[in-house]
C-alpha cells in the first residue's frame, strides 16, 4: 500500500557527499515516520537515521552523527539523506524505510528497494 522509491546511490571519493532521495506513494497519509538503513557487504541490516512527520525529532546512529543529515519535503512524502565527509566504511546499499508509527533500530512496516552507495578511498 505504500511503495518506496531511492535513488541519488553511486561512487565518490573519501571526504566527499552525496545526497540519497526517497520518494514515497500509495497511502503516504498512513506514514508517519521515514528512515535510513544500510548493509554493507558481508553485514547486517543496520538503522542510520530516522525523522518523524513534522522533522523535528531526527535520530542517527553515532557513526554518522555530524555527518549525515535526514529530512523530509513539504508535502512530507520524500525524505532525504545528505550524506557529507564519506568514509570507506560507509560503503552500503542504503534502504529507505517508513512506518505508521515509529522507524527504529529494528522496525519499519515499509522498504524500497535500496540504492547502492561506494565510497573510495
């Protein structure tokens, strides 16, 4: 009922940004929470930001504090990851989430498809 859609995903060198799009459509009025995941090769699924409906609660996981950014649009149906001073470690398929609820470590009701993200070093 709710269909997620990433893009912004591709290759950049250490210390640089990219910016990761996540559009929503089907019921978005059931939406009230979108978010970020990642898995990186040979690892688990792993929460890296989350923002509630109105963007004034955000969350990160601590290996992207001060770095990454997540918000969402005016009509609240696309949310955004800006990723700045990219690591190696950051190498991941990126997954947007969303939730009628909450999107936490280890929740969301909805997910795309997942958008790859190389950083070189």
């Amino acid at each position: 009922q709710v269909q997620l859609v990433e893009s912004g995903g591709g290759l950049v060198q250490a210390g640089g940004s990219l910016r990761l799009s996540c559009a929503a459509s089907g019921r978005t009025f059931t939406v009230y929470a979108m978010g970020w995941f990642r898995q990186g090769p040979g690892k688990e699924r792993e929460f890296v930001a989350a923002i509630n409906w109105s963007g004034g609660s955000t969350d990160y996981t601590d290996s992207v504090k001060g770095r990454f950014n997540i918000s969402r649009d005016s009509t609240r149906n696309t949310a955004y990851l800006q990723m700045n001073n990219l690591k190696p470690e950051d190498t991941a398929v990126y997954y947007c989430a969303a939730d009628e609820w909450k999107v936490t470590t280890n929740r969301a009701a909805y997910w795309g498809q997942g958008t790859q993200v190389t950083v070189s070093s």
